[in-house]
C-alpha cells in the first residue's frame, strides 16, 4: 500500500526549471563577425561563461536550459577565438535562429479572463 502510494505521489513532485549561462540569442549571434574586437564581441554577447585562463584567445559562451521534467535539455554554445586581439573564426554549436527557450515565459495577458 505504502509503495503505490508513493509511486502516485513522486508524478506530483515539482522540478524546477534550470537555465545556466549565457542567454545565446540567435539574432544577436548573428552579428557576430570576424575582425571585431574583443570590446565589441563583449558587449554584443556579453561577458564569457568560460574564458579559459591557458589560452586567453578564446571565449566559450554556453547556454543551458533544462525545463522541468523534459529529458533532454537545450544546449548550445558560440566559441571565439582571437588573435591580435580581434576575432579570428568563430563555431556555432546548435545555437536558435531566434531567442532560446527560457523559464518565466507566460502566456499572453489577453488568454485571462477579465473579471
């Protein structure tokens, strides 16, 4: 009895969104280009989730997203490199043509009834 009863209550149990790193927005990836400086590719991607400390010519901007009880979680990731201090070549690594998926997104005001 006890175990059916907890086989019944643990689909009850909440798990939170997780969303770790850089919000990578495709559109705003977009504009990345070879030649810009690092100035520029921080204020357009913002500032490195891993700027790896033995070679300081590269950039890692990770995004992680894992909705609660979804198995798989988005990934994706924009690498840059650098030398003489402006963008060499840089990969994409499944990152979205638009905005990622996030946690927080509601719906529409106009679904609630007014009262």
């Amino acid at each position: 009895m006890l175990a059916a009863l907890s086989t019944l209550l643990a689909g009850c149990v909440y798990r939170m969104d997780i969303q770790q790193g850089n919000y990578l927005d495709g559109r705003t990836v977009s504009e990345l280009k070879v030649g810009m400086t690092r100035v520029q590719v921080r204020y357009l991607l913002g500032t490195p989730m891993i700027a790896d400390v033995f070679d300081t010519n590269r950039w890692d901007y990770v995004y992680y997203f894992k909705r609660g009880y979804i198995e798989r979680p988005i990934q994706s990731r924009v690498t840059v490199f650098f030398h003489d201090g402006k963008v060499s070549r840089f990969a994409l690594y499944n990152v979205p043509k638009g905005q990622p998926i996030a946690p927080g997104l509601l719906p529409s005001p106009k679904k609630f009834p007014l009262l």
